[in-house]
C-alpha cells in the first residue's frame, strides 16, 4: 500500500482561538464626524424638544423654525410717531434618514463545522455595525460639506490681491497657506464675520499629521505653537478618513460648539416593547419553544452611543426542516445644523490648508 494513503487531511485550526488571525479584517476605523454630530445635539435641539421629536411616527414632517433677522430702522429725529417693523420667519425641514441591518444564524449549518454559530453570529453582527458606523459617518461628513456656508467672496486669479489679506476665496471654502497660519488666523477670519467661540472641528486624518509637528518639539518648541493652537478656540477636535480621504492636505470643518447635531429615533411600534436581554425580553421568548413562524418585536440601546436606540424584530422561520433565526436592528436619523435667512449662509465653514508643513 502506498504510504500516501495514510496521509493525514489538512489541519483547520479554530476560529477566534486566541491568535491575531481575522484582526485586521475586523478592523474598525475612527469615525470622528459622527462622533462631532452626537457629541453636540444635545446643545443644538435641547432635551425637551429631542424628546418630541423621538415620539414623533416617521410619516411626520419635522421643520424647525427661526425669527429672519432685519435691519431696524434707527430714527435721528423727533417724532411723536412710532413705526412698527414687521417680524418675519423661515423653517428649515429636517431629513429622516432610516437604516437597517439584518442577520441570520441557522445552528444546523455548525452542527459538524470547525466554526462555532456563537463566532458566526458574533462577525456578522461586527460586519453589520461597521457598516452602520461608516454609514453614519459618510452620512455626517456629507451632510456638513452639503451644508457647509457659501457666502465667501471667491477671489479671482491672476495679479488681483485676495478680497481679504487673512486667507484666499475658493467656492464654499477659506484657504490659507499652512496648518501655522489656519490655527493664526482663525478666530480672527471667524470674528470678522461676528461669530464666537469655542469652535468645534472635524478634520480628515492628514490634520493629525500637522498636529503632531505643531504640538511636539521643533516647530511646536521653537513657535510656541502650543498656546497658538489653543489661542484659535477649538476646543473639541475629531477626524475621520471619510473627510477628504486621499487629499494629502489638511481640510477643517469649523462651526460653534453647539451648532450641529444628529438625532436617533425608533418608530413607535418599537418604543413600548421590552429591551432585548431584560426579564420581559427573555419570558416572550418562551413562545418560540418548540415553533417557528413567529416574530418578536423589542428594542437595544447602541452599544458605542448610550442613548441611541434600535428597533429590534427576531423572528424564528422553518428552512428545509431547520430553524432560522433572522434579527432586524432598525433606526432612524437626522442632521441639522443652525441656519439663517441668508441664502448659503451656515455656522459650518470649510477651512482648506494648501500644503503640508515641511
């Protein structure tokens, strides 16, 4: 008998056992943006109305309003007369975006599988909130680049000297020469346009790179750039791969603290029904022993942001004489940010720095 007979099949090591194998594919990324939305809704909509809003059916449209600002007549004579202005309003509607992730786990298909169903189901659902994080984060970046302000005098080419000595004109964005100088000049640009401080930034991951030789020795010992970078006023900074990724060039979304945000909602059919894992939770799921062909409606809060919600309906299916199990998490979300009676005006302003410091 040929000894090739006897040799021993492939060895298939465990899934997950404890190595580094899989870690870069389930690797994560910063999501900054959407991090820079969360942290400030609580400013921008106030508890009360973020409360409202979260009983709101999804059919209902949502419109914020504001008084439009006007030019008060300033009198310099005297007059017995007294002149009555006229207050005008505007609203801005709000966009209710809705995302959804689904997951199915059939035990049979790990009856006889070097992979375990509770490893199976764990990737799945880290693939499903990876999208949904860099989701939400495309979805943030967008909306602050849509929403960015473009009231800026774009300044012409050629000999013409810029509109303003502080920074060049581009379409929906102010331009300076170097990280030095954006962190010089900001509050100064910001307070020409009567717009206080503290600022928050989201910044695309280059950024980072200026930061380091800024705050570090070198140029950070030699400049004191340390206490310049504090002087611009920022006092919350992200960064996220989705702003401008490959530009090797610093970009900076600047805006007051306070002035965006973004809102979680569960439809109604969700808010009243038990937290998965909780004891009301755990008894309903007594009616699946022994069935399928039934759903299960309950709710979970994000495990990255607390106080989001998803909307979560299990459902328990019969395939070829094996049982499915099928989950949907659910949710709703909306942007904002401040906004004014003038056309292309926002608290949002792209700041483009024009190369690398060197």
């Amino acid at each position: 008998m040929s000894i090739t007979a006897t040799t021993l099949p492939e060895m298939i090591a465990s899934i997950d056992n404890g190595s580094q194998f899989g870690a870069l594919e389930k690797r994560m990324s910063h999501y900054g943006a959407i991090n820079m939305f969360y942290r400030n809704a609580n400013a921008l909509f106030g508890a009360a109305l973020i409360a409202e809003l979260r009983k709101l059916p999804f059919t209902r449209t949502v419109k914020i309003p504001i008084f439009d600002k006007y030019d008060h007549t300033i009198l310099t004579a005297r007059s017995c007369d007294i002149a009555c202005n006229n207050v005008d309003t505007r609203t801005k509607t709000l966009t209710r975006t809705h995302l959804a992730i689904d997951i199915c786990i059939n035990p049979t298909d790990y009856e006889n599988n070097y992979a375990k169903m509770s490893q199976a189901l764990m990737h799945r659902y880290i693939m499903a909130k990876k999208a949904v994080y860099r989701t939400l984060d495309t979805m943030a970046v967008t909306y602050a680049d849509a929403n960015k302000d473009t009231t800026m005098t774009v300044d012409p080419g050629g000999a013409t000297p810029n509109a303003n000595p502080l920074f060049t004109g581009k379409a929906g964005a102010y331009e300076l020469p170097s990280t030095l100088k954006f962190y010089a000049y900001l509050a100064t640009i910001l307070e020409q346009l009567d717009i206080d401080g503290p600022y928050l930034d989201i910044a695309n991951t280059v950024a980072n790179a200026e930061q380091n030789i800024l705050r570090n020795p070198g140029n950070g010992a030699l400049l004191d750039t340390t206490s310049l970078m504090n002087g611009a006023g920022i006092t919350q900074y992200d960064y996220s791969n989705r702003v401008a990724p490959g530009v090797l060039m610093p970009v900076h979304y600047i805006a007051p603290v306070g002035s965006i945000g973004v809102l979680n909602m569960i439809d109604p059919v969700y808010q009243d029904k038990p937290v998965i894992g909780s004891g009301d939770s755990i008894e309903q799921w007594k009616d699946f022993k022994n069935k399928t062909e039934l759903k299960a409606w309950g709710q979970t809060p994000d495990e990255v942001f607390n106080d989001w919600d998803w909307g979560v309906l299990q459902e328990v299916v019969c395939v070829n004489e094996t049982i499915l199990y099928k989950v949907k998490f659910s949710a709703d979300f909306m942007f904002a940010c401040d906004f004014t009676s003038v056309a292309g005006e926002s608290p949002l302003k792209r700041f483009d720095v024009a190369a690398l410091t060197t």
